[in-house]
C-alpha cells in the first residue's frame, strides 16, 4: 500500500466518523467507509496515535469518534477561508507542467509538505502555550 493510499484510507475514516456525527464501532466505520475491518482497524490507530481520534471502551465494545474540532464546521470553513486564498497565491507561482494527476491534488500534496518543513516552527509554536494533553516532544507525524 502506498502512502498516498493509507492517507486517502485515514481521510475515509474521519469522513466517515464525520457523516456519523457519533461514536462508532469499528465494524460500522468499515461499513461507511467501505474499507475492510482489517484496514480501519490499522488506520484507526494512527488516527489515534495522531491525536485526530479517541477511543472509549464501554460495556466490551470500543467506540471511536474523531476530536471535537472535526465535528465543527466553522473550525473547518475558517480554516478554508485561511488556507484557500494563500494555497492559490502560490500555486499561480507554480509550474504544474510536468505533475502527474490533478493539479488540485498536487497543491493539496504541495500544502502538506509546507506543514511538513514548517513543523519545527509548529512545535515551537505549541511550546510556548501548549496545552496540558500535548507533549512539545511527541512526533507530529
């Protein structure tokens, strides 16, 4: 599997925990995202291990439900709102020429890489007011 198919398989998940709106078992997470038990099952403890899902066990079964911001749709239009506008100011700079694919996947690509080489300034960032649940040490990743 590559690694653009393991992220597509993360987005899946927290669409599909999204559109429930509800804690889910990991059989109805496969079921809405159409992946296998086996997939979501590995992916969902990235998700966990990313800090993107929780998990509560209750009564023998485990639930899972994504972070609160990913429920709030005015976290992610504001977000939106940020990123659009300066994610198109430098893809007009940009030679798309020689990108295989969409050049909406190659800006979506080309956003993650920036989030990647500025992670030091994130962590700096997150230093000096972090929360008490986040470790300024633990991987981003």
């Amino acid at each position: 599997m590559s690694l653009n198919d393991a992220f597509d398989n993360k987005v899946k998940i927290v669409q599909a925990l999204r559109r429930a709106n509800s804690p889910l078992i990991l059989q109805h997470i496969a079921k809405r995202s159409r992946l296998s038990h086996q997939i979501v099952s590995y992916q969902i403890e990235k998700l966990i291990e990313w800090g993107i899902v929780t998990a509560n066990v209750e009564v023998e079964k485990t639930f899972y439900q994504l972070q609160n911001p990913y429920y709030d749709e005015q976290a992610l239009e504001k977000l939106s709102t940020k990123l659009l506008p300066y994610m198109k100011g430098i893809s007009e700079k940009m030679d798309f020429s020689q990108v295989k694919g969409s050049t909406t996947e190659a800006v979506v690509k080309n956003l993650f890489m920036f989030m990647r080489i500025f992670e030091t300034e994130i962590e700096k960032s997150f230093a000096k007011s972090k929360p008490k649940s986040i470790d300024s040490k633990q991987d981003l990743r």
